[in-house]
C-alpha cells in the first residue's frame, strides 16, 4: 500500500527543488527527513513539510484498514517534482521597453511504501 503526498502550486521553481528530490528518493522515511532538516535550502522545508505529510498518513489507523506503519519501516519510493503553471509578470525598462518575469511553480509528490511490501 503507497502512502501519498502532493504539494501542488508551490512558489518554488522545480529545477531548485529536483536535487533535493533525487537525495531523499530510496531512502528510509525518518533517514530522509533527518538529511532535509540539515539542508539549508528553502526547497528543503518544502519537501521536508510533504514528507511529513506522507508519513503522518501512514501512521493514521483510520485511512489504512485499522493498521498503522511504523515511520523507520517506510521508504520514499518516488519523489516527483513537476512544474507547475508560470506566473508571467512584466517589468518595465527604459524608453518604453518591457522584460518578462517567469514565476515559476512546482509540484512536489512524495510516496512512501512499507518495507514489508516491497
């Protein structure tokens, strides 16, 4: 059974939270978030916050037939980062000229397994 997770529209770009992704994916849930609480980026908090996410719904009895997993039993089998919409803003320049601004967004999907099932 997959224990699932989504931030979707996060104000992040993508590209700054995909190696963050790729550090945490195979690892043990609680070892994971052991190795984001330590990362000094902002993409980290984010990804640490769906994380939490992820295992607080697999510690809940009511959603997983009256049983629930053990944190330290759960791996993170995938951790998906996708881009979201973009926010296109323009900001104005000299004699009448325009540049775009891409605010980008993300979706960060984090999904655990039981180290039982796989």
């Amino acid at each position: 059974m997959a224990f699932r997770s989504t931030h979707k529209y996060a104000r992040i770009s993508a590209r700054k939270v995909r190696p963050l992704a790729d550090l945490v994916r195979g690892k043990f849930a609680d070892e994971a978030l052991d190795l984001l609480k330590y990362q000094p980026h902002r993409g980290a908090r984010m990804l640490e916050k769906v994380l939490r996410s992820a295992v607080g719904n697999a510690q809940d009895p009511d959603q997983n037939r009256g049983q629930a997993f053990n944190p330290e039993r759960l791996v993170v089998v995938d951790a998906r980062i996708d881009g979201g919409p973009t926010f296109k803003r323009i900001r104005p320049r000299a004699r009448g000229m325009a540049y775009g601004i891409l605010r980008r967004t993300a979706h960060i999907t984090v999904e655990l397994e039981s180290i039982d099932e796989l």
